[in-house]
C-alpha cells in the first residue's frame, strides 16, 4: 500500500515488490526489533541494491503509515528515478555547454530541496547532486515543491560527496563553496564549467566538502539578518 502524499510504500509484500521494480528506493525503515522471517529477507535484497536500512520506533512506524497495517516495515519511494553524474555531464556536452551543476549537500527540507531543482532548471543547470545519506530523497512534497522542475532536471544521488567534487575536478569543472567569509560571488569568474555547493540548513557545507572546493563565494548582506534561506541563495547565485 502507498501513501501518495509521501510516497511511502508499506507492508512487507509492498516493500519486496517495490524493491523487485524499477522504481528507485530513497531508504527502508525498519521497526525495532522486526528483523526476523520475510523482513530479513526484504533487508538482505535492500543491502545488496545499496538501499539504506534504518531502525525506528513502533509509534514512529505507526505515525508514518497513518492508519495503514505497516507488518513493521515502510519504505520512501523516489517521486522519479535518479540520474547519475555521467547523464548530467552527457546533457552538458550534448548541448555543446560547459557543465553547470549545482551540489545539494545534506538538504533536509523537501521544500528547499525543491525549491533548489525549480532554481537549478530555470537557470539552465545541467543537473543537481544529492548525497544518499542525510539528505531528503525525491519525495513528493519535494516534487510538489519543484512546481514540476524535477520532470525535466537530472538528479543524481551519490554516496560520497567529497568523492564526487573530486571526480567533478578530474573532469576539468571548477567547484565552489557558497558559504560566509568567501570572495563575493559577483568578483568571480563564473564563465567556466562549474559547480556550485550548497550547504544545509543548520550545519552548511560539511568540512571535508567545504576543502576540497576551489573557492569559497559569498552574497555580501546589508541587513540585520547574516545570511539567506538556502534555496534563496541559491536562486540569488544561479
């Protein structure tokens, strides 16, 4: 059974089948304690395809299923199946442009993840990079709040962030840091294949990531306030 809402698919039979599709699979919860009979079964094929598994209480598994028989398992289906970095890079040499990406590193709210895919498109990005881990999947509120951006813009999910700058480098695009304390963004040179880093909500750009970009670039503020919403910044920066 699916809640629409939140693309959650629940019950043992739902969770196996899905896991059999195509469709891709953000994480499985598990309840405490139900790790025997088919739902070791339904972990041990999650593990195999990479799907992150997660241990959660009784009344949380009953919160997320709202009413429906849960069998002690749930899982967060992707909106639309991911893309991989090499679709985004293939997009940029197909259209004769230099790459231009944005990295979403460890965004927690679906509506600013959304938000960021509906600024990433209508900037002409070629796709937007998500980690696997700590980070909101392609749910529906984040489809909801693309305003339909996520049907037309790449979105890859990776299991390593600071692995994937590095890979990006080796491909010859420039990688910045959008944080406080950098050069202006309007005093860099932005003409060249690029990607641009986003921080999350609380913690900004993780440190290892923060490292290994070439430059650090920030929107200069006036007011009281120390900095912007992230998918305002992102707009402002795109």
């Amino acid at each position: 059974m699916e809640n629409e809402r939140n693309n959650i698919i629940v019950g043992r039979n739902a969770v196996r089948e899905l896991l059999r599709s195509d469709r891709d699979v953000d994480k499985i919860l598990v309840q405490s304690g139900q790790r025997n009979g088919s739902i070791g079964e339904i972990i041990a094929l999650a593990k195999k395809n990479k799907i992150v598994v997660t241990e959660i209480s009784k009344a949380k598994m009953d919160a997320l299923a709202e009413g429906m028989v849960h069998q002690g398992i749930c899982a967060y289906a992707s909106s639309v199946n991911y893309s991989s970095v090499e679709d985004i890079l293939e997009t940029a040499r197909q259209r004769g442009e230099k790459p231009f990406i944005v990295i979403a590193d460890e965004i927690n709210d679906p509506h600013n993840l959304g938000a960021i895919i509906r600024c990433a498109e209508g900037a002409g990005a070629h796709g937007v990079i998500i980690p696997k881990h700590r980070s909101v999947g392609l749910t529906g509120v984040v489809a909801k709040a693309s305003a339909g951006a996520i049907e037309h813009m790449h979105v890859a999910k990776v299991t390593n962030i600071a692995r994937t700058v590095d890979d990006l480098k080796k491909e010859g695009v420039w990688v910045f840091a959008a944080d406080m304390g950098g050069d202006n963004y309007y005093d860099t040179d932005l003409n060249c294949a690029c990607a641009i880093v986003m921080g999350s909500e609380g913690n900004g750009i993780t440190r290892l990531v923060k490292e290994k970009c070439d430059a650090v670039i920030s929107i200069p503020m006036y007011g009281r306030g120390n900095s912007f919403n992230v998918s305002t910044a992102c707009a402002v920066l795109l």
